[in-house]
C-alpha cells in the first residue's frame, strides 16, 4: 500500500509561516502530516518543547489532517517506532540544501525505508528563520509578518521579558 502519512520533523523554536506553509502544502498531498517536535536538550531554545507544541496545535488548529507530536533522539528511531516512511523538509536556500543533503543521506543509511522528500519554500518566506525572528523580536522588531497571528502575542512576551 502507498504511504499516506509523512512526517515533518524540526525545532519549531518558535514555528513561522514558512512551517505553515509547508505544512499546508503536505496536507494536500498526504492524509496525514505528523509535525514531530525535537525535544533533545539544549539549553539554547527560546521555548520550552511543551510551549512549541502548544504553539503548532495553535497556530494548525484549522487542518484537521495535522498531528502534532514529539521526538527525542534519532529521527530515524521514531520513524521506526512510529511505522511511517516519509520525512518532508522545506528548502530555503542552497545552504539548506547543503544540511538537508547531509541528514537526508546519513538518515537513509542509518535507516534505508525512510524517503526524505523536499518542498521548495514559497517565495515570500525564503528568506524567513525560527533564529531571524528571534533575533529581530530580542530587539523589539516588528515580527507580525513572519509568525501565525495566533501566537504572535507570546512570542512578543517571551522577549520582553528577557
Ligand atoms: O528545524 P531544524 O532545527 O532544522 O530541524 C532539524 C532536525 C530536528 C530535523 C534534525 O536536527 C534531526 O532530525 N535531529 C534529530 C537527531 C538526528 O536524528 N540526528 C541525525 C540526523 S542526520
């Protein structure tokens, strides 16, 4: 049988609409999209793996077809553990493209039935990062144009408390 769910593995620290928009996009060609939340320590995450969860339920609750989960260790072990087959990545740029090679390569070796599979960004989000906005937002930058409305209060919040 055809695989009809695909896993869309990342930080999310916190998610933008370049991840909306490649979810959206994977939600018209898979019956289910499993957004699968890294949660290996690293002390330099702005959000907490609960708060990013928190925010990707928010910011998804209009697709039905999303599931939002999380992962620690090996991305590979959980799409053992999880059954499914398909990982999904954006690519911005030919940066990303030198990373993704990478991890696309070194997963299929470490597990040879997972496929990554890749989506060019939409132009108006190449140029958008989890890191940029951060960074604008710890300098009180103006942020509404990269991140769901639905969370932009807590991401202002969480850096002006900082
Ligand atoms: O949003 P990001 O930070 O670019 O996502 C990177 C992510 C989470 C997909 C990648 O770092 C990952 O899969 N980490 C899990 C650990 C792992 O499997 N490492 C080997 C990959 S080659």
């Amino acid at each position: 049988m055809k695989p009809n769910v695909c896993v869309y593995p990342g930080s999310f620290d916190p998610v933008t609409l370049g991840h909306l928009d490649i979810i959206k996009r994977a939600c018209a060609i898979f019956a289910e999209v499993r957004v699968a939340v890294l949660n290996n320590p690293d002390k330099t995450k702005a959000f907490s793996v609960e708060e990013r969860i928190a925010m990707l339920e928010k910011a998804c609750q209009n697709l039905p077809n999303v599931r939002i989960d999380s992962f620690s260790g090996l991305l590979v072990s959980y799409m053992r553990k999880t059954g499914a087959g398909i990982v999904i990545r954006g690519l911005r740029s030919a940066g990303d493209f030198e990373t993704e090679f990478q991890m696309a390569q070194m997963n299929s070796r470490l597990n040879e039935s997972v496929e990554s599979l890749f989506m060019m960004t939409s132009p108006g989000y190449a140029y958008i990062s989890s890191s940029i906005i951060k960074q604008i937002a710890s300098f009180g930058g103006d942020i509404s144009a990269f991140v769901p409305d639905c969370i932009l209060p807590e991401i202002i919040e969480r850096f002006q408390n900082r």
